[in-house]
C-alpha cells in the first residue's frame, strides 16, 4: 500500500508538472482528482510513521490540482454568469425576432462554456434557461396575438364584404349616402392588419368582386336619378309653359307662388325656374311680340346648337340658316366653348337653357319643344 501510494503521489506530480495546462482536458483532469482519492483510499492502511510524509505530500499535490480545477470551474461560471445577464437584458427588447437570435446564439455559446461545479451547473443552468424561456414564452404569445388578430380581420373583412354587397342592394334609395357608407367600407379594409396567407387572396378577390358590383349598381342608379331630375326638368318646364299660356291667354287670376317640384332638379336647373316664376309673378303689363319673337328665337337657337352637337340635320327649310348660325357663333367663340363640353354635358346645359326661356307664342312653343325633344333623344341614344 505504501508503495502504491507513492506510485499515486508520483502520477500526480507528473500529471500536473508536465502536463500543458493551456490545453487540457478539464473533464479529464477531475476524473483524475476523483481517481486519485479513490485510489488513495483503497490502498490502506500503511504504516502510520511511514506515511505521515507521503500523506502530507499526497494533499498538496491534490490541493494543487483541486486548485486548478476551482480556478477554472469560477472562469467558466463567471462567463455563463455573463451569458445569463445577456439573455435577461433581452427579455424587454423590442426587436423580438432579433433578440431570438441572439438567445439562440447564447445557447450556443452556453454549450461552448467549460465545466463548472455541479451545484453551480444546475442553479445557473435554471436562471440561464428560464431567462430564454421567457423570451421564447413571450415570441409565443406574440404569435398568439398575431394569430388571433388576423382571425379578427379575416372576421371584419368578411363582414365588410358583407356590408358592401347590402348597400349595393340599397344604393338607390340615396346615393349620396351610399358613396359615402361605400367610402368608410374601403377606409376600413384598406386599414386592415395583416391576414392569414391562405385566405388573404380569397378575402381580396370577394372584396373587388363586392365593390365592382356596387359600383356598377351606384352608376346604375345614378343614371336612373339623374334621368328622374331631367323628367322632373321638363314637368316643371311645361308647367311653366302652361302657367304662361294661360296669362297671355288673359286667364287665371295670378301666378302660382311655388313649383310643383316632386323630384329635385339638375344642377342649376332648380335656380332657373326659380327666375322664370318669379318673372311670371312680376308681369304687370302685355308681353309684346317682340319679346315673345325674342324667346322663340332663344328656342331656335337651342334647337340648332342640340342639332350641330349631336351631329343631327336640321329641317331643310333651316339648313342655309344654320350654316350662317355656325358661322356667326364661330367668329364669337361660342362654338368652342360648346364643343369643350362633353356630349352628354352639353345636353344637361342646352336642357337647363330651355327651361329658362320664358313666354312664347303656344304655337312656336309647340313647334320648337316637338324638335328640341326629338333632337335630344337622337343625341342621346
């Protein structure tokens, strides 16, 4: 036993006097501590005089190690120690995705560390490994919240969809209001987060197929009030036509104080027989034939400009008269400024000009109304 142990205490010596320490195998080097304790004790007991030296020996040369190992145990834990603090100060970070990387990177270099004490392993392994937990915890939830939203907007999608579609249904009872319901619709879809990548190109497709059909539903209707405006143009313009009829026919005791309006009027058109009636209103005296031949000139005029417009042929009895008319507007401009107006724009206008045109003789009136009328219908077909 003796003899073994000096055997031992010189493996020793020369395991730690020639080893290179800045390349050692740390795990190695505590198996051996742990070997030369072991094998200390199994060769017992020796002469207690003999020994004492070599026991003495036996402790320094295993303090020396022991040494070595606790210096290189504190390095290794004061390193994990500052991978543990790194991982923490990523708990609050707000580049989330960046501070997984950076986690995933620690655990790596965790891995890396060397050895520690095994108390030491388990409680900095806990810190280190709650610290990332937290942090993939909190990506989780994040992909929680994520996942939650994108179902809430794929329910607010569907349900503007929805909203969309029903106005397009409604859209002729106001479509003012409905352009403006039709506006907030696409604010809030266009406002809407992110949607789950299977059903984002569903829900955009039903999306632009809902609003084309409002669309066309919106232009639908608004023809058709643009129309009802125009018919109610020409009730209200042949009601004046009557109102004057009959006061330069000397009957009736006055003129109406109002319009029989039952759908609103285009544009100015509502001002216009506003000015008509109360021009009505004011007469005092006879209208003289020169102002009637005046306003039926007014007619005529309107007649031709709606027939050049509409590249329609005039009666032939007015072709020569036409062409001087042409001629003369031209020399004034005024044939430009017709001819920067859209077609159906100008027909609006030409129609809102005849509503203005006050008293004319019954018959001139007939005969002008019958052409203008068939002039706009062909021009506008």
């Amino acid at each position: 036993n003796f003899v073994a142990r000096q055997n031992i205490c010189q493996q020793l010596d020369d395991y730690l006097h020639k080893t290179d320490w800045t390349k050692i195998d740390w795990r190695a080097a505590r198996e051996i501590f742990e070997l030369a304790k072991q094998e200390w004790r199994d060769h017992s007991p020796v002469e207690r005089k003999a020994g004492k030296d070599l026991q003495v020996r036996f402790n320094d040369l295993l303090q020396e190690l022991q040494n070595r190992l606790e210096r290189e145990f504190e390095k290794n834990a004061q390193a994990r120690r500052v991978l543990i603090a790194e991982a923490e100060s990523l708990l609050n970070a707000t580049d989330l995705n960046g501070a997984i990387e950076k986690a995933k990177q620690l655990q790596r270099q965790w891995k890396e560390t060397g050895m520690v004490t095994p108390r030491e392993d388990g409680k900095l392994w806990k810190q280190f490994r709650a610290a990332c937990d937290g942090l993939f915890s909190r990506r989780d939830q994040q992909r929680a919240d994520a996942q939650a939203e994108r179902d809430r907007n794929v329910s607010e999608a569907e349900a503007i969809c929805d909203q969309i579609d029903k106005l397009a249904e409604s859209v002729t009872l106001d479509t003012h209001s409905a352009h403006e319901q039709f506006h907030q619709l696409q604010e809030q879809f266009e406002q809407l987060g992110a949607l789950p990548k299977e059903q984002a190109d569903t829900l955009r497709r039903r999306y632009r197929a809902v609003s084309d059909h409002f669309r066309q539903g919106l232009n639908h209707a608004q023809i058709q009030a643009r129309s009802r405006r125009f018919d109610s143009l020409w009730q209200v313009s042949e009601w004046l036509d009557d109102q004057e009829a009959h006061w330069l026919a000397g009957e009736g005791a006055g003129a109406p104080q109002s319009l029989p309006v039952t759908e609103p009027l285009p544009g100015q058109a509502e001002s216009v027989a506003q000015q008509r009636l109360k021009a009505l209103q004011g007469v005092s005296a006879a209208i003289t034939e020169s102002e009637l031949a005046d306003n039926a000139e007014k007619l005529h005029t309107l007649c031709l400009r709606l027939e050049i417009a509409g590249d329609l042929e005039s009666p032939a009895d007015d072709r020569e008269f036409r062409m001087q008319f042409q001629i003369a507007r031209f020399n004034r401009g005024n044939a430009q400024r017709d001819s920067q107006l859209a077609l159906g724009e100008l027909l609006e206008q030409l129609q809102v000009e005849w509503l203005g045109v006050g008293p004319v003789a019954a018959d001139e009136r007939q005969r002008y109304s019958a052409r203008f009328r068939r002039a706009l219908q062909l021009a506008s077909a």
